[in-house]
C-alpha cells in the first residue's frame, strides 16, 4: 500500500476512534451507522472534496450532505480532522451543555451543510443546490449520503428523478448499503434493488466496497468525470471495528461500554 493510501486508511481508523470515545463519553447510542461510513468520509474530505476548512461558507466548493443524519458523529469526527474546528470540541458531543446533537445542525458548527435526520430528504436539498450550481458553478459537486433503509422513503426517489429529468451529473448519491436499519434487515423490511431502479432513471450505478479507500477514490473520480447522474453503492460493515457487533441489528443503537472502549484501544 502506498503512503499515500495508508494515510487514509489511518483516517478512516482515527476517526472510528472518534466515534467510539463520543459513545463512550456521551453513553450515547447509533455508533455503529456512524462506524460503517467513516473509511467513506476519510476519503471524502481527504482525497475528493474541493473544500477549504478556513473559508467553509466559500460559494466556490463542493457540498457533502449528510441524509442519513444518525451517523453524525462520523461527520463530527471528520470535519475535526480535516481542520474544520478542534478536535477537542469532540467531547461536547452530546452531553450537557454541549455542541453537538444526535443528528447534524447547520448552526452548530462550520462545515455542517444542512440539518438532517429526518430520513428522505438529503437527496431533494441536493438536487435544488446542484440546480442552482449547474447553471454558476458546474465544475463543482454535489456528494449526498443516505442509507440503505433511508431509500425506502417516496422522497429519495421523486428527487431521483427530478436530478435525473434536470440531467444533474454534478449530484453523486452514496448509499451506505450495510444491510440494516432500525429495526431490522434492510432486505426483511422492504426487498429492493438500488442498482435496478436508479438505472431505470437514468443514472450511472458504481458498485465499491466502503472501507477500501483506494476503491472508493477511483470510483468518486471517476462519477466525477460521468455526464450522468451517479450513484456508488458503498457495501459496508455496521459497526465496523467492534468486533461484537460488527453485521448485527444490535449495533445501531450500541453503546460503547466501558470494556468495549478500552479494549479498542488497547489494539
């Protein structure tokens, strides 16, 4: 591996890291769709977004909205790594008198795009900025991430095709497809096949496997360059990193025990 690559990787893992001291600290719960996106956002805000933590409200950027709300602490993690504002304001996460909330707050913190948490709505505030973007600033991009569950909601796919009807090539959907939401199975709550219906709108399907960095950079390089639509399908690992949980129901609303954080970290 290269240096290069190995550095992301090792952000993917700090900000894991991240995640399991917010739980831990805030004895919190929803650490395992925040573990499962955070090789996602490591290559994000390391190798693909035009962004300038120092100027984060410059018109000249790239957006990254985060739909599937409950992973914010993985944005959280990210946005302090990337040199967004202190790490050390990672400790106020969700506790009293702290910063930051459960799900996403515009206000809270520079770099939080959009308020989110209410699932289905991402992908339609991506599709009125991409419009907006396309017509002053087209070189510039729209990456929205939802769940896997989170498209069972009507709204992601009336902005499917409107992004579609609008041929919006500077909108890219990543979809967490862990396998599980709240309550169980993706597949035993609502059988569906992304892949088949995005394409019978029009989009672009990449297929990539979420914690592989240097699969992730490829393929967001490459539905940078696409004159349609994309969408990456990311596989990945709820509750990554934490071996009792790691592709069970149980980790969307783990809370790291005490245990559980010092055995991380012992690694």
């Amino acid at each position: 591996m290269k240096k290069g690559q190995k550095n992301i990787k090792d952000k993917g893992s700090l900000i894991r890291d991240h995640i399991i001291n917010m739980s831990y600290w805030s004895k919190t719960a929803e650490t395992g769709s925040a573990l499962c996106i955070s090789d996602i956002l490591a290559v994000l805000y390391f190798k693909i977004l035009h962004i300038n933590p120092k100027k984060p409200d410059d018109f000249d950027r790239d957006r990254f909205l985060l739909s599937k709300g409950h992973g914010a602490s993985a944005l959280y993690a990210a946005l302090a790594e990337r040199g967004f504002f202190s790490v050390d304001k990672l400790k106020k996460y969700r506790v009293n008198g702290g910063i930051f909330h459960g799900h996403p707050s515009k206000e809270v913190a520079p770099g939080i795009e959009i308020s989110s948490g209410s699932l289905g709505h991402g992908l339609s505030i991506g599709a009125g900025m991409a419009l907006v973007l396309k017509k002053s600033l087209p070189k510039r991009k729209v990456f929205v991430l939802m769940g896997d569950g989170e498209c069972n909601e009507g709204s992601v796919w009336e902005a499917t095709m409107f992004i579609a009807s609008h041929k919006l090539n500077n909108v890219i959907a990543i979809i967490d497809d862990n396998g599980f939401q709240g309550f169980g199975k993706t597949s035993d709550v609502h059988t569906m096949d992304l892949a088949t219906k995005f394409k019978a709108f029009g989009w672009q399907i990449f297929h990539v496997d979420g914690h592989n960095p240097v699969q992730l950079e490829k393929i967001l390089n490459k539905a940078k360059t696409s004159s349609r639509p994309c969408v990456v399908i990311a596989k990945t690992i709820t509750g990554k990193s934490i071996p009792n949980i790691e592709n069970t129901l149980h980790a969307h609303y783990y809370i790291v025990d005490e245990k559980t954080h010092k055995n991380h970290h012992e690694k």
